[in-house]
C-alpha cells in the first residue's frame, strides 16, 4: 500500500490541492452542496477542546503525505511542509469573508498532523530497536 501512494503522488498533491479550496472558499462548499446553505459547515462528530473536522482532515493529509513520503529523504521536509501548511491556512481566514480564525481549528490542525508525526517517529524508533 505504501508503494502505491508513493508510486503516486498526485493522490496527495491532489488531497493538498481539495484541502486548500476547501479551507480559501469563502462560506461552506460542502454545505452548500449538501444542506443548500453555504453558512452551514457539516461536523462529523461533536467538537471538543479542538475542531474534530480539522483533525481528521488533517491527520488524512499527514497520512498520505506519510505513505507518499515515507522510503524518501525528503520527510524532514514533509513534517515542516504540513506544520506550516496547517498554520498558514487556519490564519489566512483572517482575511477571507464569511470565514473566521479559531485557535480551536488551529489546534485541531496542528494535532491532526502531529499525532501521525508522532506516531510514526515512535513506530520508527522501535522498529529500529528491534532491529
């Protein structure tokens, strides 16, 4: 499976580019294609401290950035990449209308990316202490 993602990587290039618009549309696209109301922001499961929207789709694009990356040199790059990405696009809701920034989505993209970050260091190291 992982040879698949890396094999092909217009998956997650393709994954950032749905994210961005996703995040830059003024409003809701998918409330506006699923609820005919573009003020209505579908949630999958109840927020808590952090936005769990943020979270999964974020914890999605590290995966695949993950899996797209992982036989690579370029994975330091990658790691920052997604932490910046995830920032940059939660702050330039300042500026777009119909939208705002919520250090709750912040968080939620923040933790998305570093719980598979962290996830896959500890899984590297014991792999390598078992070797």
């Amino acid at each position: 499976m992982i040879n698949f993602f890396s094999k092909y990587k217009f998956i997650f290039y393709l994954s950032n580019f749905i994210l961005m618009v996703l995040y830059l549309f003024p409003g809701s696209l998918l409330g506006c294609y699923l609820y005919d109301n573009c003020q209505l922001q579908p949630q999958l499961t109840p927020d808590f401290l952090i936005s769990s929207n943020h979270l999964y789709a974020f914890g999605l694009l590290a995966i695949l950035g993950l899996f797209t990356y992982k036989n690579s040199n370029k994975l330091n790059f990658l790691n920052m990449y997604l932490v910046l990405f995830s920032i940059i696009l939660e702050i330039s809701h300042i500026f777009i209308p119909a939208r705002s920034f919520k250090f709750s989505d912040l968080f939620g993209n923040l933790f998305g990316v570093l719980i598979v970050l962290m996830t896959n260091f500890f899984y590297t190291k014991y792999e390598n202490f078992n070797n």
